[in-house]
C-alpha cells in the first residue's frame, strides 16, 4: 500500500516533508487538505489526524502527526542519504538539537507574524496594530542572530558541509507570505546565501514547486476562507489583538 501524506502547502511542516519525500524519491500520494476550508477538521481527516493539524502519514495502518516525526520516520524507513540525519553521534546531536530549539522559537516567532500580518486581516478584515507586529518582529530576530551566531556560524549548512533535516525545516519555516515590502531574509545576507544553497542542493524546480502556492501573490490576496472556520477561529484571534 502506497504511502499517504496529508498536506496543505500552505503549510511549512507540510512543505518540509513534501519536499523530502520528493527529493529522497520517497513513493507517495498526496491527499490534498485545505486548512483554508476547515478540511483538517472533518471527521473523515480526524480518523489520522487526532491532533487536527497537518501534515500527517498513513503507511498501511499506521499514521503519524507531526513533521519532525514523520521526517525521522522517512529517513528510517527509506534509509535516505545519511547526510539528512548523519549516523555520526555529534553530527546527529546537531540536528537534533537544531530541530528541538526551533519548534520553541523561530516556529512560533515566524508563524505569529504570518498569523498577525495574512491571517488576522484575512480572517477579521482588520489590520494589526504596528506595535504588535513590532513584537513579534523583534522576536524573530532575536533567534534569527542565535540561528547565525551559534547554529549556522561561518558554515555552509548547519551541521558542516552537508545539508541535513535541520537546514530545511529551518529554510521552509523562513518562507512565509509576508506580502509586499516583507522579506524576513533582508537584513540577513548570511541566512540568504544560506538559502540560496538549500535551494540550490534541494533543487530549484523541487523547492519552487513546494512554493508555489505561497509565492502566488494574485493567489494570496485572493484567499477564501470557509465562514464556519472563521466564526471558529474569530474568538482567538481576537485575544491575540487585546
Ligand atoms: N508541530 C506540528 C505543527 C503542525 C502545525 O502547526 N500545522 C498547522 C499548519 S502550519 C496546522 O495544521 N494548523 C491548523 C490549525 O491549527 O487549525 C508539526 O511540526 O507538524
């Protein structure tokens, strides 16, 4: 049975993982969600996504919630270029400890501005108060210097000369829709050559694939979102502007 993968490429873990999988030549279907009309809240998705968030994989009987898991699980299974998770004990500990700090840091730093600048208006029709944006740009930033200082240093990828699961979550998380005049690699030339060699070693075609949806601009300013997410999304969101 032919491995299943739930994405919406909206989403950045989802991206991660469809990119590896592409990459590695992993067999797989896509099943298509969209987040945008509430569909990883139906009850035929919440069968494999008891956490009712994207991605997940179904192998056969088995499914698995969260991207870094699912990563760990494709490596595994597929015995993919050890450069993706090297067997060496130090090298490994990079990774990890790349993966570990970034789901408390980056992640949500990255994501609050995605939800403060797209998703509020777009949900609401109102604008954030510039100095809440400020916040969470400030933030950012702030792991954008660890993510230069103490992870990426003078190297080429973060674990040495070689990419590694680390170097694209970190990327794909750094890919957010920000809209005109955003660009969170701006005043990072280090982090964008940086990117420029995960595309480049990833695949430019592969990487903008993934993309694409997120590169749309027509697209994005022309997003729908399905009016009972909305009604249910509306009281959070509304706390995250008090
Ligand atoms: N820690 C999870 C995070 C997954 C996640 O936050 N997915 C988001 C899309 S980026 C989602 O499904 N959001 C739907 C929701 O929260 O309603 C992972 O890495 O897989």
């Amino acid at each position: 049975m032919v491995l299943e993968l739930y994405l919406d490429l909206l989403s950045q873990p989802c991206r991660a993982v469809y990119i590896f999988a592409k990459k590695n030549n992993i067999p797989f279907v896509v099943k298509n969600i969209e987040m945008l009309k509430g569909q990883h809240f139906s009850e035929e998705v919440n069968k494999v996504n008891v956490l009712r968030k994207v991605p997940v994989l179904k192998d056969g009987d088995y499914t698995l919630e969260e991207s870094t898991a699912i990563l760990l699980y494709l490596t595994r299974k597929y015995n993919t270029p050890s450069h993706w998770y090297p067997p060496d004990m130090k090298k490994r500990g990079r990774v990890d400890e790349y993966l570990a700090w970034q789901h408390c840091t980056i992640r949500p730093s990255a994501s609050k501005i995605l939800w403060l600048k797209v998703v509020i208006p777009l949900f609401l029709g109102q604008q954030t108060p510039p100095e809440k944006l400020q916040d969470a740009i400030d933030d950012l930033n702030g792991s954008l210097r660890k993510l230069e200082d103490k992870f990426l240093q003078d190297k080429p990828f973060i674990v040495g000369t070689e990419i590694s699961l680390a170097d694209l979550v970190a990327i794909v998380e750094l890919m957010q829709p920000l809209g005109a005049g955003w660009d969170i690699f701006e005043n990072h030339p280090k982090l964008l050559e940086w990117r420029r060699r995960v595309e480049g070693t990833v695949g430019k075609e592969l990487f903008m694939e993934a993309h694409a949806r997120i590169l749309n601009t027509n697209e994005l300013k022309n997003l729908c979102v399905a009016a009972p997410l909305q009604t249910q999304m509306k009281p959070m969101l509304l706390k995250m502007l008090k």
